[in-house]
C-alpha cells in the first residue's frame, strides 16, 4: 500500500520550500513531485500564450493528474487540481512509504499554508467554471491577480462582521469588541492506491525415475530361481511432487483517522480612536494581530532544543546550524518508525547510517551522527 498526500499552493516559493523540507526530513527527491515544473515548460518551445505557458502543457497537466486519479474515477478532484494549476497554483505530491512518513509530510505541508481546494473549486463554479479544458490557456500574471482578488473579496464579505459606535456630543469614542467565528483552513488529501510487485519463492520438488538394467549371469539355478520361474507381472510406478501455489489475505494495520479540536489564547492588539476637543486628530493604525497554531509552536520548541543541543555539540568547531538541520529531523522522524521504536541506537545505527549516506551523499555520517541520535532519542524519550 502507498499513500500519496497533495498539497496546492499560490506561489513558487511556497511549494518550493515544501519540496525541500520534504526532502530533508528523510523523503526521497523521486517521491517528491511539484506541478508545473517551471524550469522544462519555459523550454517546451512553441506555442506560447499570453502567460508564457506552451500549449501542449495543458495537456501534460491533465496526463499528470489522470496517471494519479485515474481515467474515470475521481473525475471531479482530478479537473479540480489541474484547473488550480492553470489558474497560477502549484501542486506538490509526495508518496510515503508508511504512515509514519506520510503524517510527517502532512505537518509539513501545513506549515506552509496551503490552499483550501474545495473552497476555491466553489469560487470557480460560482464565475460559471465547469470543469478542466485542457486546451485554455494558462492564466497571465493580471489573470491570476484578479482572480484571486475576487476570491479575497467574496471571502471578505462571507465573514464581515458589523461593529457598534457608540457617539457622544461633543466626545466621539470606538469601542474595540472581539469575537470569533469559525473558518475553513487550508488542509490536505490522503489517497491509498494498490501497486503490485513480482516475487519469487523457490521450492524444492522431488521426482521418481524407474530404470531397467539387463545383464547377462551364468549360474546354476537355485530352488528361489525355480520358484520364479513362473509367468507373472511386476509393475513399479514413477511419483513426482508439483508445485502449488495459493495467497491468503491478511490484515496487518488497521489506520484510526481522528480529529483534535484544541483551545488556544489569542491577545488581539488594536487601537481606537477618540475625538477630544482639546484635540485635534488621532491617527488610527492597522490592527496587527498575533498568534501561532500548534503545529508553529511545537517547530519553534523543536528548533530551540535542537540549537541548544547543537550550540554544545558543535558550536566549538564552526559551522552553521543549518548544515545540522535536517540530521535532527531525520533522527526524530526514523524513531517514530516501526522499524527503529523499539530497538537500541547501537542496534539501528548501521541501518540509520545507510540511509542517510544513501540521500545524503554530501553529508558524512560522522559529522552529524550526533544529532541524528539527539533527534531519535528525543523522541523516544531515552535522552
């Protein structure tokens, strides 16, 4: 079983970070794909539209999403992702081996804020869009900024809310009241696809061969042979063994998919403006407001244990944390594993250490075993 997770997001520079935070926390380059691949489409040659996109990528889109999707099934998501692309979005896929893996590239896909699809598909449909056109142009750069104008727009008025002003004569003063109303965020799909693989078992099988050999004696008979001597029949038979073959279901894993609703302090700062006849003017300024999600705050603790950990490592030798970031991550991210939750650093370095040479080539093992096991135990609580 694989599991593919998809994330859609309005820039560049969004998905590019999530491609390379997926990378250095342990997937591999070939399980990460990111939609459109800006660097070969500037070279598909003719062509071109008012956006700068070739022609013939609308339909390398839509040969994309129909090997994820399918030719008939999932129709719908599959018009939904590509018209997303289209309009200016970028798409990033990873596959994960296991659901370990593909938990830590959901919480990395949500660090970056990515886009409500269903919420935008919604905005489509409402300007008439009905489904994905291979052949239509990309959208241009004032396309794309006006279409996402009009999305800003129509999400403002779905949650304006209306505030009291209270006036005196002759003092003028706001009234600043908080509430709260719930949103859509951005999330994420998790698709479960079948691959098949060939394998091999070999059996051993046992086989008879009767032979008949004839030779020549010359003896007297004895009374044995003068019993024997009589017509009769001896029949042997030949037995072989076959192979049979047979495969039985099991279930292994059973995957609970549940929801956390968690409750969270936000401090609100603003300002308020107060008309007073001994003065005479008070500028307002924007309302800033504060505030981090869990998954922000449990990244920054991380990052914080990590560069402390890192300052008495290696803060004497030189260097920059940086080039010990991702050796953190992989360590944290392998101990979760079935394969490593159990098992001892001396028993699993061997095997954490092939992996990591293996995508990590420019980075020797003995420079970052530390944190790699900082990271791991951590995790399994043996630090």
């Amino acid at each position: 079983m694989e599991n593919t997770v998809v994330g859609v997001y309005d820039s560049y520079a969004q998905a590019n970070a999530v491609v390379n935070e997926l990378t250095a926390a342990g997937f591999s380059r070939d399980a990460v794909q990111l939609r459109p691949d800006t660097q070969s489409t500037a070279q598909e040659g003719v062509g071109t539209t008012v956006s700068g996109q070739s022609t013939s990528v609308g339909s390398s889109i839509a040969n994309f999403f129909r090997a994820m999707f399918g030719m008939d099934e999932r129709h719908d998501e599959r018009d939904i992702y590509a018209e997303a692309v289209r309009r200016g979005s970028q798409v990033v896929t990873v596959d994960a081996p296991n659901d370990e893996m593909r938990d830590r590239a959901i919480e990395i896909m949500n660090r970056h804020d990515p886009v409500d699809i269903d919420e935008r598909a919604t905005h489509w449909r409402s300007q008439g869009w009905t489904g994905y056109n291979e052949n239509a142009p990309f959208f241009s750069d004032s396309e794309i900024e006006k279409d996402r104008q009009l999305y800003a727009q129509r999400r403002q008025a779905a949650g304006t809310t209306t505030g009291e002003e209270v006036a005196r004569i002759p003092v003028v003063e706001e009234e600043l009241r908080v509430g709260k109303r719930e949103v859509q965020r951005g999330g994420v799909r998790v698709y479960q696809r079948v691959r098949e693989r060939p394998v091999q078992e070999q059996v051993q099988l046992r086989e008879e061969q009767v032979n008949v050999a004839r030779q020549p004696v010359d003896r007297p008979a004895t009374e044995a042979d003068l019993a024997a001597f009589k017509e009769g029949t001896v029949e042997v038979r030949e037995t072989a063994e076959e192979a049979v073959v047979s495969k039985t279901a099991h279930v292994v894993e059973e995957v609970a998919v549940t929801k956390e609703a968690t409750q969270r302090t936000e401090e609100i700062s603003d300002t308020v403006r107060r008309t007073d006849v001994e003065v005479e003017q008070l500028s307002p300024t924007n309302m800033k407001k504060t505030g981090t999600d869990y998954a922000d705050t449990k990244a920054t603790a991380d990052d914080a244990d990590f560069r402390r950990h890192w300052q008495s490592a290696y803060g004497q030798s030189g260097g920059r944390y940086e080039d010990y970031d991702a050796a953190y991550r992989y360590g944290s991210t392998q101990a979760g594993t079935a394969g490593f939750r159990n098992y001892r650093w001396e028993d699993a370095e061997p095997d954490l250490r092939r992996n990591w040479e293996a995508s990590h080539p420019e980075s020797a093992w003995d420079k970052v075993k530390d944190a790699v096991r900082y990271g791991a135990e951590k995790v399994t609580g043996r630090r």
